[in-house]
C-alpha cells in the first residue's frame, strides 16, 4: 500500500463456535478488507474458510497515513460468495464495535473518494 493510503488490515478472524482461527486455517496472515459500509466489510480469502451465518471475532488495524489504529468486533458472516479462482468474498455484519472509530475511518475513506472524484470531474472538464 502507498504511505498515503487508508486502509483496514485484518489480522484475526476467529470462528466463535470452533474457536478456529479461520486466518491461519487458510495459510494467511494477514487480509486487506475490500469494501466497507455502515456496519460492515467484505474481504477475499481462500474457499472453504467460512459459511454464511458463522459469528466471528474479527481484529485488525485501520492504517492512516502516519498512524494505526486497532479496531475489533463481533459479528456475523452474512454472505459468502466464489470469486473464482479459488477464492470466496465474504461479508461480515458488525454486531459488536466501536462505532466511533469505524464512522472515523468511514468518514475518512469518503472524503478521499470525494477527492478522487472531483479530480476526475476536473480532469473530464479541461477536455
């Protein structure tokens, strides 16, 4: 990732039935989280790792340009889907976190897109 980037990194995630670390289990380290909402994130990892309805603890850090800042919560895996290739998206719904810190990380990854998106409205003007 650039320096510049904001980003969330998961680090844990832990089947709270089996008390399996499905990260481990699947030969990772660590994975970078594609899509965030509200109460929500979707990440990308090997099949077979999770099922739809499994309640995880997720743990992680959101990266800032000059700091991290670690965040965790409870949750459910609400959709699993194959991408293809070998590997699943899943979905986690957020039952339990601290939801000042992820409407901070919210807020920042909006005002970035915000950012990128005038520069291309900038960009499609001048031509």
């Amino acid at each position: 990732m650039p320096k510049s980037a904001v980003y969330f990194e998961l680090i844990g995630l832990v089947n709270l039935t089996t008390d399996v670390s499905i990260i481990k289990s699947i030969g990772q380290t660590r994975i970078e989280a594609l899509e965030y909402d509200t109460d929500r994130m979707m990440f990308e990892c090997l099949e077979r790792s999770c099922n739809t309805g499994q309640l995880v603890r997720a743990e992680g850090f959101i990266c800032y340009p000059k700091s991290r800042v670690e965040f965790s919560c409870v949750g459910k895996i609400t959709d699993v889907r194959e991408n293809g290739e070998g590997t699943l998206k899943v979905t986690i719904h957020f039952l339990q976190y601290n939801k000042e810190i992820w409407t901070s990380f919210l807020k920042e990854m909006k005002s970035r897109q915000n950012g990128v998106d005038q520069l291309f409205e900038a960009l499609k003007e001048e031509e």
